[in-house]
C-alpha cells in the first residue's frame, strides 16, 4: 500500500485496508504489522475489531511467523485473548480442540472471507510433512469434521490418494515439504511432543 505507514493520520485509510483484506482475501502483513505499531505509540486510537482481524488474516498465513509478530505489538483484551488461544491450538498442532473452540467463536471467523480454507490448507501441510499414511476418518476430524465429499475434495486438491476406504497416503511427502520457504522446521522430537499432546499416532 503506497501510503506513509506509520502516520497516524493514515489509520483511517489503513482500517479500510485491512476490511478489505478480509473481505476479499488479499494480505498484506507490513500494513498490518504498521497499524499495530501505530496502536503502540497513540493508545487512544486502537480498535479492537481492526486488530482480531490483523490477527486472524495472520493466522490464515501460517506457518508464517506473522501471527507471533503481530502478537509480540499489542495488548490483551477479551476478545484478542480468545484469538491468542486459537492461535496457540494450531502451534501446537491441536487441531480438534481448535475447531471445538472455533464452532464456540464464530463471530471472529465470519468476519474473515476463506479462514477455514486457509487454517485446512496449513493443517494439510502439517500432515504432509508428519505422515506418509492416515486414517480417513482421523484427516476428516482434523480438518474440522468435514463431510466425505468435502474431505475427496481437499484429497485431490492435495494430490492424496486413497489406499482403501480407510487410508489415505500423503503421496510426495518430501517434495511438498521442502518446496515451500516455511519460515519453521518441524524437528522428529518436537513433531512427537506435538503429536503425542494432540493425539496424534505417531510416524516415527
């Protein structure tokens, strides 16, 4: 956005901005890290609702390190604490308790054009760089208890393929691992720690 960022007179055009990175699923982090900079230095102009959507547009972009940067600028209240916690659930790879808490605040998603899509885009690329094969019916419930259709859907769009009816096997594991710039590496131990307080069977 070609404005002086960090002015405050500009907030207003920035506010804007970051609706319309929720309504129409555009992202732009450093506008958005600029408004909470912006809070920062003149309190009296923070608006609750501008940051829970900096911070969900944040957490469509995981693995990012985008949602630790916007939360290392501001303050809790009530509202953002609910996204704190929503954001440390996917971190830490507890993925059914995160849509058991979403389906209890679906107030702040609504607000965010594409969120579910993006949060099953990054527990996708979490379970392609855990698992070379998994229970359907275990990828059905970490993806939010999606329907059969829905879960084919995400399968194909991920190049996945069915053993049985019961398995899928995550096929070019390596290759969709290493092809992203993923500002973070999941490490054998830390992946069993995750796996282990998630619930997850563990690969390794």
């Amino acid at each position: 956005m070609d404005i002086p960022k960090y002015n405050p007179e500009n907030l207003t055009v920035l506010h804007a901005y970051v609706e319309q990175q929720a309504q129409e699923g555009t992202y732009d982090v450093e506008a958005n890290l600029a408004v909470l900079k912006l809070y920062q230095f003149n309190p009296s102009l923070f608006q609750s609702n501008i940051v829970s959507l900096i911070l969900l547009k944040a957490l469509t972009n995981l693995p990012s390190n985008d949602f630790s940067l916007c939360r290392c600028l501001m303050e809790e209240d009530e509202q953002i604490s609910r996204i704190f916690y929503l954001g440390e659930l996917l971190e830490t790879c507890n993925f059914i308790t995160f849509w058991e808490e979403l389906a209890q605040n679906k107030d702040l998603s609504s607000t965010v054009n594409g969120f579910e899509e993006s949060i099953r885009d990054f527990i996708c690329y979490v379970l392609n760089i855990t698992y070379q094969t998994i229970e359907a019916s275990l990828v059905a419930k970490l993806l939010g208890d999606v329907n059969e259709t829905e879960l084919n859907a995400i399968i194909s769009a991920k190049n996945w393929q069915r053993v049985d009816n019961n398995k899928i096997f995550l096929s070019n594991q390596e290759l969709n691992s290493n092809s992203k710039n993923m500002s973070f590496k999941f490490e054998i131990d830390i992946i069993n720690q995750l796996l282990s307080r998630s619930r997850f069977p563990s690969m390794f």
